[in-house]
C-alpha cells in the first residue's frame, strides 16, 4: 500500500477517534475544547518532527508553509465551531456533517 494512502486513512480514522474522545472528555465534565486544542497540537509537532526527518528531504517554499498553516488554524476553529454546535443542536446533524467534511475530501483524494 502506498504511504500517502495509508496516511489518508489513518488521517480519517484519527479524526473520527478525535470526536471520541472529546465527547469522552464532554461527558466527564473536562474541558472538551482544552482536550481537541492539545490532541492538534501534538499531532502537528510529530507530523513537523517526521517532515524534517523524511529523506530525501524536499525544499517546500514559504507559499506552502503559509497555505499548510491558514488551512490548519481553519481545521482548528472548525473543530471548535463543531463543538459548540454539539452543545447549542442536536448531535446527529453536527456528526453527520463533520463525517462528511472529513470523508468526501478524503475519498477524493484516495481517488
């Protein structure tokens, strides 16, 4: 299997388990925003920390970097926007649209 699938899917998967363990947190009174902010985090200091250890090591340009950055900010305050929608509506339709960001983008990269 090709890394860039497998890491799609992990991705996907990752995902799903990330709004597991924020409604775990929800539900044992912790601070579910903290929980997501912190899990982002780490997740994005290993991917930096396999990005610079990676050979042959690729020059990526300041365009990128500043595009790989808004982008994940955007997944952040989506997140976040996701969670406080749990709290205001009803959870079937905020799951059922987060699944679908998350997956249909996903798919189509597989694809």
């Amino acid at each position: 299997m090709n890394a860039g699938i497998l890491f799609c899917i992990l991705g996907a998967v990752s995902f799903g388990l990330l709004g597991c363990a924020s409604k775990m947190a929800e539900r044992r009174q912790c601070n579910s925003s903290a929980v997501v902010l912190w899990m982002i985090c780490w997740a994005a200091l290993f991917m930096l920390g396999r990005t610079l250890t990676q050979s042959p090591r690729v020059h990526i340009g300041w365009p990128v970097i500043a595009l790989a950055f808004g982008f994940g900010i955007c997944a952040v305050i989506a997140y976040l926007a996701f969670q406080i929608s749990i709290g205001v509506g009803k959870v079937t339709v905020g799951w059922l649209f987060m699944n679908l960001s998350a997956g249909v983008p996903a798919l189509v990269s597989i694809w």
